[in-house]
C-alpha cells in the first residue's frame, strides 16, 4: 500500500524542491472530508487555500464536467466560444465592472491587471508613467512582476533582477499612500483581507480612503480579490461590503472550485486600455473551465453561500472569541470576514497546528502564529464545532503547561 514516506521518497527524485509538503497524502475528498491512503478521515478547514469553496468534488460539479467532457473541452481563443460568453455574463451580474478578460491563476490575473493599468494610463490617458502601488504585507502571485508587486524579500530571494515599476507603502497608513503618489504612479493594488499577510481586514475607513485618493489623484483603483472573492468573505466580493467601486479586480482561486481559472473585471472606461491584440492566453476561458465555473456561480447565488458564509462565520468567530475568554492569555485575537478567519495565538502555533493535523484538522500556520481557516462555504456547523472541542483541549494543556 502506497505510504505518505514513499510519495515522500518518489518526490524527492521527481519534482523540483519548491514545496515543504505537510505531513499528510489524501487519496480520496469529498465535501469537506478528506480521507489519506490508510482511510482515515481528516476535516477539511483549508479548501485547497480558499479554491474548492463548494467542497470536494461536488456531485453538480462533476456532471457538468463530465458532459462537457465529451462536448468540447479547449478551442484557443482564437474561436468565439458561447461558453466564456455564458459565464462572462453571470460574473459581471455579480459586480459593477463592464468587462473581463479570462487566465488561468491569480498571478496571471494581476499581470493583466497591471499590463491594463500601464496601457490605459500610456494609450488612453496619453500619460508616461507606469509605477503602481501596493501595500505592505501583499500577496499578489510569484510570476516576476507579482514578485515585484508583493514586494517580500523572501518571495524575491535569488531572482534579480526584479521588475521595476512598484512602489509599496506601509499598511494601513493613507498619508504614506498619498505621499507615495507621483507623476508616475498608475494605480494602487491592494487586497481587501490580506490572506498570505495573515487575515488582515482593511478597516472600512481605510479602504474608502484608499479609493478617494485614487479618485482624487486620477489613478486606478485595483483590487486583488483572489482569494476574498467568490462568496469568501461573507459578500461576492469583499469591496462590497466597504461599497466601494475598484476600477479594476482581480479573481481566480474558488472560480472553477479547482479548476485552474482566473479572471480580470475592468470598467468599460478602463477596459479601453486593451485593443485587438494588447494580450492573450492559449488556455484562458476553455470550455470545460468555463462550464464549471458557470455551475459554480449558480450553485453560490441559489444555495446563498455569501449568506450563509457570513452568518456561519461570524458564529464561528464569536464562539472562538468566547474560547479565547474561557482561557487567558491562549488567544490574542480573532479576525476574518465571513469564512476567511485567522485565529492570532499568544505564541508560535507550529506545536498545535502539528496536533491539530494529527487529530484530523486540516488547516494553515500563517505568520508563525495565526491559524488561518478557510473551510468550504457549505462546511457543516458540526465540522466546525468539533475543530472547537480539539481547539480548546489543546489551549488548555497549552495554558496548564506554562
Ligand atoms: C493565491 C493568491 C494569488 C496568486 O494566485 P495563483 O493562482 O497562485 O497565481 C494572488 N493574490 C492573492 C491575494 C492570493 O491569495
């Protein structure tokens, strides 16, 4: 029987050495069940980092694939094709932008995002400039210009030369943003809940602020919600519950529940910055992606899954405050917005979360010391409630120990 240490060992050999794996191999999922090769069953809190936001291989999900399958799976982009149209006008129903252009992954959507930024600002406006903003903390992809964009050393480590035309200023602080804004800047890319950056909410009077310079300094104002998209947060799309309206947004991860896809919205205005020829994807859009993607977004409009994101989740935090109150000193903070938590320990989480994954919790470490929970938008409040019941025996030998 094929063991975790032989994948392990089979790796080693294969693949290059990008990933330190967790010390888990799943063999089978559905829902929010994950079961390993020995059959044992795990929860799962993490939805493949917020992308099967509908659960494991949902029944609905695997028809439509399955159909389309032997239909018509990849023309190019070189045909129209009825079913990027069909999805098309669904996603734009969900938001105020006029247009989108179809990838595959988050990091293409905001190479599109900032190619688009840059031309608008040079074709459109007839301006030579180019620099654009992001904040500290970002996560925006790994190609070299969201390397750039993100702006970590340690996601920049080893690749000079890095792209040039990014500028980040502090989080969190607007008088460094408007300082930061020059003849050359372009628009500001920000996340509403910085993810990797360890669910970090922009205040409210943040983010309005953000878009009220952008407005006031005639830049774009961009959003990266791929992660906080697609139901996530509690809305559609996080900047709705702020109602702002970005210029630009970016999407990907839940879009095809595990599908590869990525999408960049645009206001029509904005979306003049691209003409016949400006950019591209072979694989964007195909067919089976956007059949899939299509289903995903009427499952999450019929089933209320924004709703009940927001109801659940809020509970959730609720109670995990409650947990923090029952026994001091154990939790800083809980944060999050609908279904995208971080629970901040008082100390470095590696010894629980090592605990909580043997007891079957699949979730993230972040940051040394926020477990960050990103469980299906249908995860069962029974799910959630024996993650409590573990979390709580753990703090307290924690406590008992110190
Ligand atoms: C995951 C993520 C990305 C990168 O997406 P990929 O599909 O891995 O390229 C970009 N921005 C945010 C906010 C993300 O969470």
């Amino acid at each position: 029987m094929t063991s975790f240490t032989q994948l392990k060992e089979r790796e080693e050999a294969l693949l290059c050495r990008t990933y330190g794996r967790y010390p888990l191999a799943v063999k089978t999922a559905q829902g929010s069940v994950l079961t390993d090769f020995d059959g044992r069953e795990h929860i799962d809190l993490l939805s493949g980092i917020a992308v099967t936001n509908l659960g494991h291989c949902h029944p609905a999900l695997a028809d439509v694939m399955n159909e389309q399958a032997r239909k018509l799976v990849h023309l190019s982009n070189l045909f129209y094709q009825e079913e990027q149209l069909n999805l098309a006008e669904k996603l734009l129903a969900t938001a105020h932008f006029g247009k989108v252009f179809f990838c595959n992954s988050g990091a293409e959507a905001n190479e599109a995002a900032i190619k688009l930024a840059r031309r608008y600002a040079q074709r459109v406006k007839g301006r030579d400039a180019g620099t654009v903003i992001t904040l500290t903390g970002a996560f925006h992809g790994r190609t070299l210009a969201t390397v750039a964009a993100t702006g970590q050393e340690k996601f920049q480590d080893g690749f000079a030369p890095i792209p040039q035309g990014f500028r980040q200023v502090e989080w969190g602080n607007l008088d460094a943003l408007e300082a930061a804004i020059g003849d050359d800047t372009v628009a500001v890319l920000a996340e509403i809940v910085q993810g990797e950056g360890g669910i970090r909410p922009m205040p409210v009077e943040y983010a309005q602020g953000i878009q009220d310079i952008c407005r006031k300094k005639g830049i774009l104002f961009m959003v990266d919600e791929v992660q906080t998209g697609m139901c996530r947060t509690g809305r559609f799309w996080a900047h709705q519950h702020y109602g702002l309206q970005p210029d630009v947004m970016t999407s990907a991860k839940a879009l095809a529940n595990g599908l590869p896809m990525g999408a960049m919205f645009a206001t029509d205005d904005v979306a003049r910055g691209f003409e016949l020829g400006s950019h591209a994807t072979t694989f964007g859009a195909g067919a089976l992606v956007s059949v899939v993607a299509e289903k995903v977004v009427d499952i999450m409009l019929q089933e209320q899954l924004a709703e009940r994101a927001q109801r659940v989740g809020a509970a959730f935090m609720e109670d995990v405050r409650k947990l923090g109150e029952r026994i001091p000193g154990t939790i800083e903070e809980v944060r999050g917005l609908g279904l995208m938590i971080g629970i901040v320990l008082t100390f470095p989480g590696k010894a629980v979360w090592d605990e909580l994954l043997r007891r079957g919790f699949v979730l993230n470490l972040t940051q040394d010391r926020v477990l960050r929970l990103l469980p299906a938008l249908n995860v069962s409040e029974e799910h959630l409630a024996a993650f409590l019941n573990t979390l709580e025996e753990l703090l307290k030998e924690h406590a008992a120990a110190e």
